[in-house]
C-alpha cells in the first residue's frame, strides 16, 4: 500500500482529514505530506518507520522508500527498535557509494 492509498484507507475508517493526521503525528506540514503523496519530496528513513508503526504495518518501508535497501536492518520495526534503526539507516546513507548500492 502506498501512501495515497492509506490516506483513502483512513478516510473510510472515519479520520476526517487522513493527510492533517498524518501531518500532525509526524510533526510535518500537511503541505509536506502532500508532497510525499504526490512524490515531489521523498519521505526521510525516519518518517518511513514512524509511518510503519504509526500505521500498524499496512505501510512498509519498502513500499514507501524502495530505493533504500531495507533488507541490511534485521528490522522487527517495533518502536523499541525505532531509535537504533534509525541510527544504522543515518551510518548506511552516509557511506561513500551507497547511492551505487541503492541503484
């Protein structure tokens, strides 16, 4: 499911405004929501495993940001686990040719 589609998926499940919610539990604009949604801005690592939990895995990171190579983290996503993935997602992409690794 990508992130358009759980906006429709929220919206049938009662949440007024799916892209404001979004918004406010990632601490984001909801323009900037729109621009993930429209595909203008990519969703940061971060924002892709709150939204995992936020969305109680109908997104996954890979459906959300497919060229990073999820699969490197044994990733279980729970929020316990949050914190360090995050940390090992920052060291990944910051190491010179993982951009080759991603292609």
């Amino acid at each position: 499911m990508n992130l358009k589609d759980y906006c429709s998926f929220l919206k049938e499940a009662g949440v007024a405004d799916p892209r404001r919610y979004l918004a406010t539990e990632l601490g984001l604009s909801k323009a900037t929501i729109n621009s993930y949604i429209c595909g203008r801005r990519l969703i940061s690592p971060e924002n892709c495993l709150t939204l995992v939990n936020l969305s109680r895995g109908h997104l996954t990171c890979e459906e959300l940001r497919p060229d990073i190579p999820w699969k490197f983290a044994q990733l279980d996503r729970s929020n316990a686990e949050t914190g360090r993935l995050k940390k090992e997602i920052k060291q990944y992409l910051s190491c010179p040719g993982a951009e080759a690794l991603t292609a």
